[in-house]
C-alpha cells in the first residue's frame, strides 16, 4: 500500500504496519514517482503548490488524512471514491494556548511594554485585564472547548457560539445581539463559503468600543481592509494568527497598523501537535488496515 507521507517521523511511526511502503514528500521537493499508484495521503501542514492536479493524477487514492483541522485546500478535488479525513483535536491545545496568550498580551499591552522596554522607558500605566470581561468564541468545537477549560480560572464570562443552537450554544444567527456585549471575540470557525468574509465592517462595527478581535481560524475569515479601519481608528484591538493574504508580504499596511498583534500561523505549530499528529495518523492507519470505521470523517463542506 503505497502512502505517501510529509516527514521522517510519521514514516517512522508507520515503518512496522504491515504492506506500509511510506514515501516521504513533503511538497518543497520534487514529486516523487508513483503518484498514480498512491493509496493513502497524508500532506504537509501547508499545503503542496498544486493540490488540484496532484489530486487528478491519484487515480488509486482511497484515503486522504490531513495534519489540519481545515480541509478546504483538499475537499473540492476529492477524486471519486476517495474519503477525506482532518486531524479534528490534534491542536487544541496550542491552539487554544495561543488565543489565551494573545488576549492577555493585547489587554495588559505586552507588546508596548517590549517597545518601552527597548527603548529603556519606564511607562508605568493601568492596562486593560481580562477578569471580568466577557469572552465570545465563535466556532464552539473541540478548540474552542479546550480554550474554555483553560480560562476556567481567569473569572471570566464564556458566550458560546456555533453554526446551530444546541444547550449553552448560539446560533450564528444570534451574533448581532451576542457582539456588543463581548470585551473579547476568538474565531475559530473553519474556512467555507459561509464564513469567508463574515468578519466585515458590519460585524466589526456590532463590536463594542475597546473590544478585542482574535483570529486563530483563518484569514479570509476577516475582511482586512474593514479590520484596519477600525485598528486606525483606535476603536478595536485584535491579535491575529492567520491573515489575509497569508504569508504577509512586506510592506503591507497590517504590519504597521496600531492595536494589533501579529504572529506567523503559529498557533498550532508545537510539540504537542507534532506529537498528538504521529498519534493520530498510526491509529488512523490501523484502523484503515483492519477494515474499521475512520474516524475525523469529513462529509460535508467540513
């Protein structure tokens, strides 16, 4: 079973499993033989330069499992008879690490106090804090539970907000009246035709005055000329992740626009994804061998 996989340590995790011929590529190099001959894929964290016509010429492909939560560079080239499966869970933790750490750094003004510090500046100063405030995460899955569990002891006020109402969650559809009371707005929704762009002026503009925007989904989820504006205008403060475009090219006016804190899609970049992907993939492979259910199972849009 010829799989193809992105790194040295999942080959190595899959080295014992029975029929396993593990190929490692990890899309920076050139493509190796066989593609036709794929049966299981497991792609980088960024994506290969040409998933469409990578995908058209695995005509034995039967598994596709990504190392991301996100699968929109994959689902609309699926070929027929093929079964997607994300990696839902794996980064949670650092994910949800992340977004604490960004909320904390914008409201008690790390990165000024970096400058100051720098510059050799006592610039003592109330900060905003997080206690007291009212945090809403939009895209209440397993990260955004994960971010729950890890404010629990800040004493804060968690809003829940998902695609469809369930026992203390939102519906999207309830956000105009959820936005103004949020000191804190996390996006965690994943990248589909129905949340692209739904961080526009309106949404920004529900947002309270002083309210703090954090980004760990993905960057066309937030319209960035309708974030800058309100960045300008000193209204709002945000924490991004992801942006758009992605990378961030030089010069772009996000880079130097006050109130917002900029990290390089880290979020989930740690040891323990590393660690909890190799987990995943081995179990994903045994349970594909064996003949059982997989798991992380997209059928839809995500």
């Amino acid at each position: 079973m010829k799989t193809w996989v992105a790194s040295e340590a999942v080959a190595a995790a899959l080295s014992d499993l029975p029929g396993v011929e593990c190929v490692v590529f990890d899309g920076k190099t050139a493509m190796p033989d066989g593609v036709e001959d794929v049966e299981v894929w497991i792609p980088p964290l960024v994506p290969v330069p040409d998933v469409p016509g990578t995908l058209a010429r695995m005509t034995s492909l039967r598994l596709l499992q990504t190392v991301t939560a996100g699968v929109e560079a994959y689902r609309p080239h699926m070929p027929e008879g093929a079964v997607l499966c994300n990696a839902r869970g794996v980064h949670d933790a650092g994910t949800a690490e992340w977004a604490v750490g960004a909320m904390l750094a914008v409201l008690r003004e790390f990165p000024g106090f970096v400058d100051a510090q720098r510059r050799g500046e006592w610039t003592y100063h109330h900060t905003g804090v997080l206690a007291d405030s009212t945090v809403l995460i939009l895209g209440y899955g397993s990260i955004g539970a994960a971010l729950e569990r890890r404010l629990a002891g800040f004493e804060v006020e968690i809003v829940r907000v998902a695609r469809g109402a369930r026992e203390g969650v939102h519906a999207m559809d309830e956000l105009p009246e959820l936005l103004p009371s949020a000191d804190v707005v996390v996006l965690l929704v994943p990248s589909t035709p129905d949340t692209t762009g739904m961080v526009d002026a309106a949404f920004l503009a529900r947002m309270k005055d002083g309210a703090v925007l954090v980004n760990a989904a993905r960057g066309g989820v937030v319209d960035t000329g309708a974030l800058l504006a309100e960045l300008r205008s000193g209204r709002l403060r945000a924490a991004l992740d992801v942006t758009d475009p992605e990378p961030l090219p030089a010069g772009h006016p996000l880079w130097t626009a006050p109130n917002v804190l900029i990290t390089p899609h880290v979020a989930g970049s740690t040891p323990a994804s590393v660690r909890r992907v190799v987990r995943l993939i081995r179990a994903q492979l045994e349970r594909y061998l064996a003949g059982d259910e997989l798991v992380n199972i997209i059928t839809e849009a995500y």
